[in-house]
C-alpha cells in the first residue's frame, strides 16, 4: 500500500480510522490529492467517488441518514467547498452526522490571486456543530493542537447527530508516497451502553407531571423520526390514557390504529367549535421537525396552555408557546415520565378518533370516484409500494401528498425535512439504498428529479433502487397554493418545461416506463418492483391543469 508523504494528511485519516469513520465520499480535485489517495489505500475504509459535490454531500446524508453513523465527505479548494452547503444546512437542522473534510491553500496563499481558492474558513458558520481549522504542521505544538481539534470535531459529530467541519491547508508537494501510515490512536472503541446520555433530575421531570396528570386533553405531536421499535411501544402505552391523543407525521415511522395519522385530513373539516374543543391543556412536541402547514397554523391560533418539546439538541418555539425543553432522547424521556403519570378519564381521544373514522370513510369514497390526477396516482403508487421496504419522498407537494395515505406499518419512510429543499432528494435516496439491503424506493416530482438530475451520475446505484416521478409539468404545488395563482406570473413560479426523463434514464442506465393513465400506471407498477439488473424509472404524466383542483374539493369534502 501506498500513503501520502503530507503528515497533516496523514494525521486526518489515521484519525478518521480510529474514531471509526469508515464511509468516505470523494469528490475529485488535486488539492484533496492527499486525502483522496489516503482514504483510497486503507482497508477499513468505504470509499465512493462522485464527482457533482453537492450530490456527493447528499449522498454522503442519505448513507449517515441510514446508518446513524457519521459519513465523510472530502473535496478540493474553492468553489467545490460551496456545494456541499445544502446537505451540510440539511444535516443541520435533521440532526445527521457529517463529517466535512475540505482541502485549502495554506494561509499565504489566500488573498493573493492564486488560482481556486476561497476564504473557506468560517464558510459553514452559521450550520455547523464545530469548525476545526487545521494547521500547517511545523512543530510538536502543531500536532497536538491538530490533534485536538480531529478528536472534538468527530466526538461530536457522532454524539451531538451533525455536520462539523475540518479544513485542511495543503502545500505542494501534493503526490507524493510513502509506504506506511501514521498511527494516531485518538479514541478507544466505546463499549455498548444501555443509556449514554444525561437521564433528568427528578425536579426536572416535577414540572411536567403535576400538570400532566391533571390535564384532560393532552395531544403529542410527532415530527421525524427514525424508526424505534422502543418509541412504538412507547407511544403504544401512552395510548392507553383516554386524555392523549397522538397526531403523527408520515415521516414520524410510528404506527398505531388509535393515533391521527393524517393531520391535515383530521383538521380540514373541523368547525370553530370543534378547534376550541381540540385546543389542548398539554401540547408534548417529540422528534424533528413538521412538514403540516395547517397544524402550525392551528397551534398558533389556539395555542396549548402548556408547550414542552422533547429533543437532544434544540427545542423549537415552532408555536410562539414553548414552556419547557427536555434536552435527551424520546425514548430515555418516556422510560423516566412514565413511572410518574397516571391515566386521565375525558373523552378527548375518543372524540379524536371518532373525526378520524368519519375522514377516513369520506377519503375512500373520493378515491373511489376521482379523476386521473396526481392524488390518483399517489394512492396507486402507495398501494404498490413492497412491504418491510423503505419510501424516500422528495420535498414540496410530494411529501405533502404522501401525509394524506395509510401507508402499510412495515415501511419506514423519509424526507429531507431539515431545510425542505427539492435540491438532494435523490442523491440522498441513492445514498440511503447504497447502505440498506431494503428495496428503496425514491417518489419524487418532476422538479424536484430534474433539479438533482446529476444524482445519477453515481456507480454505486443498486439494481433494486426505484424512482417513481410524478410529472406534472412544472411545481405544480404553486398552483395549489393561493398565492402565485393570483398573480400575472404564475408561469415563473410553476415554471412549466415539457421535459421527461428518459434521455437521462438511458444515459445512466436505468430501465425506463412512461405512463399517462390509471390503466397503464396500474400495469406499470405491477412489474415495477421485480428483480432486475439495473435499477428503474417510472415517470407517470399528470394533468397539470386540473391537479390542484381535484386537491381541493378533496378537502371540501370533509367540510360536508
């Protein structure tokens, strides 16, 4: 095996080696040259090479997104460093450890008009974790204080589930070899433990309970979320007090007959009676963040007595009410409350429920009876997805879309919540299917898939990953939402194309289906989902001039 000669070079990979980074993506440059070679020759490392970095960093989100391990991402000087910043926002705000390892200029050789370089650091400031600005090593105290720096940024990118970032100045020579690697055995293994975070004082939990189990209506909102076999217990238990009721996000991965899994179905028809009765003694925030515009909207209109949010990091004002934040993990959370609370006789949960069994029944019957459109399409997608498989949405009316259906238990689902962008939805569903031996299946819309087209250009892809496009012709979601329709410049919001996918489809080697109605999706998505040795792009066409239409007398319906 051949090394980098570069010690600074040398000291961040040995690093990453014993702090057990062993995902690495690569973005080609000279500068990482050292880096690059590095990563390249060490055993344990998983190394990918994508060239597009802001796909490459999507990429690097949706393999750390699945794994929960911190995933590296290395790039040249200059420019190239700016890309990775909508996954590094992304990883900051949904709480995903990554880990950015940028090559730069030595200091005397910023601000001099060489050639690809940028005041680089401080880029990430106001979305990262911890900046470690490495140092040209040129005596003892050098080392150690690079030393330092390597071992906080990836302590806490692994603990505190973020992106840090490490700078590496690099002078040339940038090629040259030597045959060993340094060894800087930073951290030891850790062994496995039952709790590894902060349990609360007990005066701490006291606030909470008093009210608790007092309070006869008490709703718990759930935003993203791994899947947890322990939270779904959790909250199955919860359940049992008649005074909770549980309004859950597609993207939560909790599921239970007696919880609210639609939150904009539940709230379209309810009279201004019906939210004053719904407006809760205790609102419990848990999980990530929200993508229901109406919720928000009812929350800060008929805002909870009392707001606490449960959340390792941050706990959002989200609702203008917050009274207290509990700063460690759900399920640490509900293993120490729930010795303290106490059920609550009231009607609210089956209240609750009653609404939810009336929306239901109103929802089928408009599927029953609707045109071809992109609801249509949604509920014909959702009902073919594979069991025990994992669904990638893509963000705007996607994701939107996906919170109205009942999908089936066994499937975990995903979105980039963190920022809501439409720019790395499907790198980050590629880089998810690169580490999960699931079938994975990308749902996305025609902009959004276009928009990160170069997501493709990626040798890792597995023969099973599956892209479902639903092309409407442009954003359609600017035609459902009341303000751009109102203006003389719609078409620049909506930004119609009349492009497709299957000149790229071919170029990247996926098999490709296009279908334009109920008969032929149906057959399509029949055969969709069958072993195959490439993966496969389905692209259903919708008409973009009566989508959003059919959205809403779908909520009219419930007001009946």
């Amino acid at each position: 095996m051949k090394y980098p000669e570069n010690e600074l070079a040398q000291m961040v990979i040995a690093s990453c080696v014993a702090n057990h980074v062993n995902e690495v993506v690569i973005s080609p440059g000279s500068r990482n040259a050292p880096l690059t070679i590095g990563f390249s020759q060490v055993s344990t490392m998983n190394t990918y090479s994508v060239v597009d970095e802001r796909c490459a960093a999507f990429v690097a989100l949706g393999m750390a997104q699945k794994t929960q391990k911190a995933t590296a991402i290395t790039c040249t000087s200059g420019s190239a460093l700016l890309n990775y910043y909508p996954a590094v926002a992304e990883a900051y705000y949904g709480d995903i450890p990554l880990i950015v390892i940028s090559a730069d200029r030595p200091k005397h050789m910023i601000d001099v008009g060489d050639g690809q370089t940028i005041r680089q650091e401080g880029v990430f400031k106001n979305h990262i974790l911890f900046e470690a600005n490495l140092t040209v090593i040129q005596n003892d105290m050098d080392r150690a204080y690079n030393k330092l720096l390597l071992f906080k940024a990836i302590k806490i990118a692994n603990e505190q589930k973020g992106p840090v970032h490490i700078n590496v100045p690099f002078d040339e020579p940038l090629y040259n070899l030597v045959d060993n690697l340094l060894s800087y055995p930073v951290v030891e293994k850790p062994e496995p433990q039952l709790v590894n975070e902060k349990v609360l004082e007990l005066k701490e939990l006291e606030s909470i309970v008093e009210i608790w189990n007092k309070a006869t209506k008490k709703i718990v909102l759930i935003g993203v979320h791994q899947p947890s076999e322990l939270l779904q217990i959790q909250i199955d238990y919860l359940l049992k007090d008649p005074s909770v009721l549980v309004l859950t996000e597609t993207t939560s991965n909790i599921n239970n007959k007696n919880v609210i899994n639609s939150i904009d179905q539940f709230l379209a028809g309810l009279t201004e009676d019906d939210k004053n009765f719904y407006q809760p003694d205790i609102l419990l925030s848990i999980g990530g963040l929200v993508v229901s515009k109406r919720i928000k909207q009812y929350f800060r209109t008929f805002k909870p007595k009392h707001h606490f949010v449960v959340h390792p990091t941050v706990g959002y004002d989200t609702f203008n009410c917050l009274t207290q934040h509990f700063k460690l993990s759900t399920e640490l959370f509900f293993s120490q409350f729930f010795w303290l609370t106490k059920s609550v006789q009231s009607n609210f949960q089956s209240t609750g429920l009653a609404v939810k069994k009336l929306r239901k029944k109103a929802h089928q019957k408009y599927i029953d009876t609707v045109k071809y459109s992109d609801f249509k399409v949604f509920d014909l997608v959702n009902k073919s997805l594979p069991l025990q498989s994992v669904l990638q949405l893509s963000n705007s009316a996607t994701v939107r879309y996906a919170q109205l259906f009942d999908i089936d238990d066994s499937i975990s689902v995903f979105c980039n919540r963190g920022t809501s962008g439409i720019d790395g939805s499907t790198s980050t569903a590629i880089g998810y299917a690169m580490k999960s031996e699931k079938q994975v299946t990308l749902v996305t819309g025609d902009l959004g898939f276009l928009y990160d087209s170069n997501a493709l250009w990626n040798n890792y892809i597995p023969a099973n990953f599956r892209i479902v496009i639903v092309n409407n012709n442009g954003g359609g979601i600017f035609k459902i939402l009341p303000g751009p329709k109102q203006t003389p410049a719609l078409s620049y919001f909506e930004t119609p194309h009349h492009l497709t996918a299957e000149h790229l489809a071919k170029m990247y080697g996926f098999e490709y289906l296009a279908t334009t109605n109920v008969e032929n999706t149906e057959k399509g998505l029949a055969t969709f989902y069958e072993e195959s040795k490439q993966p496969k792009i389905l692209e259903v066409f919708t008409p973009s001039h009566s989508n959003d239409e059919v959205l809403k007398t779908y909520f009219e319906k419930f007001k009946a």
